[in-house]
C-alpha cells in the first residue's frame, strides 16, 4: 500500500510530466527551484542519479516509493552522508510529535526519483517545526537552521502538502507522557538512545521535584553502575541531578514506585545542566533489556555530525 508521501507525490507527478518531458537527469546537475534565501540556485559538484533507498536508512526505508535521488534535497551528494545526517534523526518518529514527521523529512533526506526536484511546502514545515520542536527542546536541541520554513515555497500545485490537516481519523495521535518517559522497552530503542546520549547509568532516584516548569531528579548515591561516562567527572557523580526539560506537568510512569526501582538512566550535558533523554524501569525480566546492556560494552555507535542537524 503507498505510504502517505507517495500518494501525494501522484497528485504532483501530472503537472510536473508538462515540466520535465523534454529533461533527462543526466542533461543537469543543479536544481530549479529557486527562492530568496537561494536566488542563484543550488549548484552540485556531482550530476544527479537515481538509487535504492537502503533497508539500512532506517529513516526513509518503507516510506511508500524505492528510489531517491542523490545529491538530496539537503545538499548531501552520498548515501553514506545521508545515513549519517538521518539516522539522529530516527528517534524523532517514535515520538509521534506530528502524523507528518516522516514525510516531511523524507522528501529532503530521500526525495523521490523526478527529473524536477519536488520540495515540501511551507505550510508543511510548520506544521511539523510547530509539533515537534517543543520535543525537540526537551532534549536541548533546537529546531535547525537547515530547516527553517521561510527556506520552503509558499503552497502551491507542484509542492508536498501537509497530509493530516483536518483529517483527525488518520492523525497519529502525539503522546502526552513526557518524551523521556516515552519508550518502548525495545533492545533498538534503546540503542538509539544510547548513542545519542552523553552518559548512561544504572541507579535509583532519591526524589523529584518540580522547578521551574522542569522536573528534577535527584538520584541517589548508592548502588550505581556507570555504563557509559562520555562527558560525566567523577565529581559530576558525587552529586547527579538530572532535568526533565518543560516536564512539570506531563506524566512519567517511570517514576512510580521510586524506592523500589532501579533505572536506566540516559542524559546528555546543555550548558551547565544535565538533561534526561531516556529513562527505564531496571526489569530483571526483560530480554530486551539484558540484550542491550550487553550490547552496550562492545557496540559502536555511528557518527553523528550533530544529532538532529
């Protein structure tokens, strides 16, 4: 069944035969499309081509069409720099911020296969920055430069719309724990989390607290197991207070119960604060679990150039 993007991608193909029936890819190297933050154009060092979307661009895999075109949408000419740049990009789609996430970032990381680049529209980009960068934000990272809107045309007939606008039945449904709290107990999941974290640790959690709009968490001093340091001092150690940014209000299950659980707990440094990505109860039980934490001595995780940029 063609995914929401592909289906768009049929309305706009009509008008785009009149556009390209005389091009091949292989008579141009640059793209069309020009706007005022672009008023010369993009200009590549490599001619355009068609590829596969690799099973391995977890991003973009399954998002309803198999071809791509390289250099992207985003200036990338490899496939290697795109795994690269999208893959910190993934943990954003399980937090269902907006039913338009995938699309959007799909038709710039993989762009499907034309001869005329197709680009999102404005109203597009807004609607998933305005859902997704106050999650973004729990995390210390703010929405990119790269993908600021005003970089987009306004709508028109040869751009991707926003598929969800009023269609409620379709919508994914955002989830209203905080997104620390918000994982699946799932070994991928959590490896995720661990290569985009700064620290992870196995503790207990003394107390939280409300400060500020953010929750506190005080952890406790004893019993704990250092599974990955990253920019952690042992003085940080001595006295680990972590924040859940703007997360006041929204419910955590994971903190029911603090005396008697233990926690997978992963953070990483803004400024002079220590922010929670991923937090899990410790279930003895779980395979899922015991398989990422071994996982965790050996694993190499993939070189980000900046999560989510």
């Amino acid at each position: 069944m063609a995914g929401p993007l592909s289906q768009a991608l049929l309305v706009l193909m009509h008008g785009l035969v009149l556009l390209t029936c005389s091009f091949s890819s292989e008579e141009y190297d640059y793209y069309s499309w020009q706007s005022d933050n672009f008023p010369n154009g993009r200009f590549y060092s490599s001619r355009q081509q068609c590829v596969d979307i690799p099973a391995d661009l977890r991003l973009c895999h399954g998002v309803g069409y198999k071809r791509m075109r390289l250099p992207n949408l985003l200036e990338h000419e490899t496939l290697s720099e795109v795994r690269q740049q999208a893959g910190s990009w993934v943990p954003l789609l399980a937090k269902r911020c907006h039913g338009d996430t995938q699309v959007f970032l799909c038709s710039l990381f993989a762009p499907v296969c034309l001869d005329q680049p197709i680009y999102p529209c404005r109203s597009l980009c807004e609607a998933v920055r305005d859902s997704c960068a106050p999650v973004m934000e729990t995390y210390g990272f703010p929405w990119p430069e790269m993908l600021q809107c005003e970089k987009f045309p306004m709508d028109n007939d040869l751009c991707i719309p926003t598929q969800f606008a009023g269609n409620h039945a379709t919508q994914i449904q955002a989830s209203k724990a905080c997104p620390p709290c918000d994982n699946e107990l799932k070994t991928d999941t959590i490896m995720e989390h661990f290569c985009a974290s700064d620290f992870v640790l196995k503790m207990k959690i003394k107390e939280v607290k409300k400060e500020k709009g953010d929750r506190k968490l005080i952890l406790a001093q004893k019993k704990k197991k250092v599974l990955k340091m990253g920019v952690l001092h042992k003085k940080d150690l001595k006295k680990l207070v972590l924040y859940i940014k703007n997360g006041a209000d929204c419910p955590c299950s994971q903190l029911d119960g603090l005396a008697s659980n233990s926690y997978l707990i992963m953070g990483r440094r803004v400024e002079q604060q220590l922010l929670l990505m991923a937090i899990y109860k410790w279930d003895k039980r779980s395979k899922e679990l015991k398989y990422a934490v071994k996982r965790m001595k050996s694993h190499q995780c993939p070189t980000y150039h900046t999560v989510f940029q």
